[in-house]
C-alpha cells in the first residue's frame, strides 16, 4: 500500500500491518487507544501512556538514543517517527531497511489529521472519530474564560520559551493564551530581563522536558514578583494524538 506522511514522503507498506515500533511517545499513546496493543512490538523508554499496557512492550531505546538490534530482531512493518522528536540520521537509516511514516506536528489540525490516517492504516476509523470529538470537547472545556497574556517555560539555566511555529504555541492559542514570545521562533533563550520586557500576566512552568517544581516557582516569584507563575502539566500542551482526551486540567 502506498502512502504519504507528514512529510509527503512516499511509502510502501505491506498489508496487514502486523508489527509496529513506535518511536513517540504520543505515538504509542495513540496506537494504544486505537486497540492495537496486538500489533505494538517495540516502544521508547519515554513511552509511558498508558501505563498499564506500555510495560509490556518492549523498549528498544530513547526517542534519539535508538538501539538499531533490537528493531532488527523485531522486523517491523511499519516504524513510527516524528521529525521533531527523532533524529534525522536515525530515521534515514531506517528507512534503508523498513517503511518508516513521519509525522509533523505544529498545529491541532495536522494532530487530527495524523491521527485519521492511522485510522486509515489500521481500519480503526470510529475509534478514531471518537477520540478527535473527545479531544475537541476537552480544549473546550479547559479553554480559558478570557485572553491570557503568557510566557510558557520549557528549560532553566538558560531558560528557554516557547516561540511560534511550535505545536505548544498553538496550543496555548487553543486554550486561551497569548503568547508574548510569538515574534520569536522555536525555543529561544530568554533572561529575566526578556521576561520583564514581555510583561506576560502570567508565566507558565512546563513540567517536561524541564521538570519544573515549587523551588524554581520561588526562584522567579523573587525577581519577578509582579507576575503570577504556574506550574502547569506539558503533557496537555505538547502531547499530540490522543493524550487530551486523558486530561481535565492543566
């Protein structure tokens, strides 16, 4: 079967799919929701969701620390990856050996459409459907009454922010938030003085990949007592697929 991915990269997979390796946790996540438990042979360590069905599956590594034996002594149908999560090195290499279908995730609307073509993929179509209502209903539901300005932290030391084009900013519109660094790209580098010159109403304290906690709220609370500061949860922010549906709160 020929396909595209995100990336319009054509593919040729052999029908059925029998044996995948995902190598996103949102991803896997995914694939998990969709009933494909049967047909998940390999996983990340950083694959986590949900819980009880991921420990049995086997890790064949981190999402850009990936152990080529282990995949080889799977011998996958189909290889899951992200351009974002995944190194392009590793992907191309695997590509040299299996079909390999790479997402690009930067809004909610290319998240949908990833998740209606694994449905395709795997004839999971209602499942499918379900879960994108479900995750509408639940942006609107965590959707903020009124606008507001935000500054949303995904690093410390150096403290790193998010900019546009970036999957989290668009969720940040989604729910509510202006982001006061939307004129800067990807992740940039931002100091306290970038902070007070931004004058968000609040600064937003991801809990991945920099695990934020109530000691670095204290920190910036100190130099920045003016601004309100939350530690918020990143899987509601930047987890594509199917993770909002699992979600009632940032």
């Amino acid at each position: 079967m020929l396909v595209f991915d995100q990336l319009d990269r054509q593919i040729d997979i052999r029908m059925p799919i029998k044996a995948v390796v995902s190598l996103v946790p949102s991803h896997t996540e995914l694939l998990l929701d969709l009933g494909l438990k049967g047909k998940l042979k390999g996983r990340t360590k950083f694959c986590i969701h949900p819980q009880e069905l991921v420990k049995s599956i086997p890790i064949v590594g981190g999402t850009k620390t990936i152990h080529f034996d282990r995949i080889d002594r799977i011998k996958p149908d189909l290889i899951i990856c992200n351009k974002e999560e995944n190194n392009k090195d590793d992907v191309l290499k695997l590509a040299e050996k299996y079909p390999v279908w790479v997402s690009e995730i930067k809004t909610l609307e290319d998240s949908i459409q990833m998740v209606q073509e694994m449905a395709i993929l795997f004839n999971t179509q209602s499942l499918a459907e379900h879960i994108i209502n479900r995750s509408r209903e639940a942006i609107q539901h965590l959707k903020q009454a009124k606008s507001v300005h935000a500054a949303y932290l995904i690093w410390r030391k150096p403290y790193m922010a998010v900019g546009s084009d970036t999957y989290i900013h668009h969720m940040m519109c989604q729910l509510g938030f202006q982001n006061v660094f939307s004129n800067k790209s990807r992740y940039p580098e931002v100091s306290i003085d970038d902070l007070l010159a931004a004058n968000p109403d609040t600064i937003l304290l991801s809990s991945e990949p920099y695990p934020f906690t109530k000691e670095h709220k204290k920190e910036l609370e100190a130099v920045l007592p003016n601004m309100k500061i939350h530690l918020v949860d990143g899987e509601v922010f930047s987890w594509y697929g199917s993770r909002m549906i699992h979600k009632h709160r940032f």
